[in-house]
C-alpha cells in the first residue's frame, strides 16, 4: 500500500516542517507502506501552486493518506484531505 503524507509547510520553519513529515515516514515505512513524503517531492524554492500540483498528483496515486496533527492550519492539507475524502482515500489522523 502507498501512503501520501499531508500536513502544514507553508508558514512554519521549513526544517521543522521536514523533520516532522521524516518522523511520520519511518514509521509508516516500517509498517509496510510506500511512503510518499511532499517534502522530498517539492524543493523548498518552488511556488505553493506547484507544490500542490506535484503534491496531489501523487496523493491521486495513493491508497492512503495520513495527516499530521496540524493539517487543519494548511490550506493545501486541507484541499488534500477534501480529495482524499472525495476519493474515498483511506485516511488516518495523528
């Protein structure tokens, strides 16, 4: 199964941001998932739009999608989680 990682970058420290989605990763990883991580996707210079576009373009791929504790203060988490639910995504909340 492949899981999508979604939660806030915008408006954080950008490492921080990182460190947590690698945290969520490894765990997933060692539960049998096929990670895919928005912060090794998209480069940190790149525009939010393009991020988004990169971003849910693999979400589509996913079966899964797990959301990090502050997804609710991204608007793109938020957009994610709209299409995971309209894709009947599996989901799974920290």
């Amino acid at each position: 199964m492949k899981a999508f990682i979604s939660g806030r970058v915008s408006g954080i420290n950008y490492e921080y941001a990182k460190r947590n989605f690698k945290k969520v990763e490894k765990v997933l990883v060692k539960q049998g998932y096929e990670v895919v991580n928005p912060t090794t996707l998209c480069k940190k210079e790149w525009s939010w739009l393009r991020c988004m576009i990169v971003c849910l373009w693999h979400l589509i791929k996913c079966d899964a999608v797990y959301f990090l504790r502050n997804y609710k203060n991204s608007k793109g988490a938020m957009i994610e989680y709209k299409i995971a639910k309209i894709l009947g995504k599996l989901m799974y909340f920290e």
